[in-house]
C-alpha cells in the first residue's frame, strides 16, 4: 500500500478527508509495529532453537536412563521430548519459510507455510502418541523387571534440571 500525502491535501497539516486520515494512521502503525514484529520473529526463531537444544538434551538423558533402569516411564518420556524435538524444528522451518517475503512464484508470501507446518506437528504428535500406546499394550502382558530407584532420582533430576531454566 502506497499513499502519498502533500501538504495540498490538508488543511492547517490535516488530511481533508476520513479515508486520507485512515491511511495515514494505518500507514503510520505498520511503520511502527514492523521494527518490533521483526525483532519478536528473531527472538521467537532463537528461542526455537534454544528449546530444541534443551529437549535433545532431554531425550537423551530420559531415554539413557529408561533404558540402563528399566523403567518404561522415562523411555515413553524421552520420546516424548524426542517429538518435542522433531515439532520444534518444523515449527522453526514453518516460521523460516513464512516471513520470506514475496518472489515471483509467491506473489502473496509465504505465509500458508506456518498452517502446514502446524499440521505436520499434529500428525507427529499423534504418531508418537499411537507408538507409545502400541509399545506399551504390547509389554503390558510381558513381566519385566522393576525400574531401579535411581531412575525416580534422575526423572526428578532433570524435571528439577528444567524448571530451572
């Protein structure tokens, strides 16, 4: 949207009409807000990407620890940071793609990025959903061992790990 406005066009500095006035504020605004969305889209980008270093960090250690202790608990919890991996960096290359502004094959943006985006995380979270509710079904009849103490310990550890930050 381009508007030109000349001091022809007002009286003593004021737009002669409401539409010119609409213009001019809503013009006025976008200047005004794009300098902060833009910095609000970096700040959010970074602090996908510190949020998917945490959560790998997160998974490791959950699934590192259900393992070496047997407990089917913290294994389903490292998975679940495992898709909190995965939907973050979608949600980080959704918001990428979104804010390129338009090109010749895109005359409208890329904006639709972010929706599909939102959607392949949805599929992502109920497919780790269903694998843990497989996996678990089907060693609810099996007798394994009894998690090791130490795995309350290290779960209540890296909660406490988390919380923090």
């Amino acid at each position: 949207m381009s508007f030109h406005y000349s001091i022809r066009d007002s009286v003593n500095g004021f737009p002669t009409n409401k539409s010119q006035g609409k213009r001019l504020r809503m013009e006025a605004e976008m200047d005004i807000r794009r300098e902060p969305i833009e910095q609000t889209i970096q700040r959010g980008l970074r602090s996908t990407l510190l949020g998917i270093g945490i959560n790998i960090l997160l998974a490791f250690g959950k699934c590192l620890a259900g393992v070496l202790g047997h407990s089917f608990a913290l294994i389903a919890d490292g998975i679940e940071s495992s898709s909190d991996v995965v939907s973050s960096t979608i949600v980080y290359l959704g918001l990428r793609v979104a804010i390129k502004p338009p090109d010749k094959e895109h005359p409208y943006g890329h904006g639709k990025a972010e929706p599909i985006a939102a959607i392949v995380v949805c599929l992502a979270l109920v497919f780790a959903a269903v694998l843990i509710g497989v996996e678990s079904i089907l060693n609810l009849r099996k007798p394994h061992a009894l998690p090791e103490p130490y795995t309350i310990r290290c779960a209540e550890t890296l909660k406490m790990k988390v919380e923090s930050v």
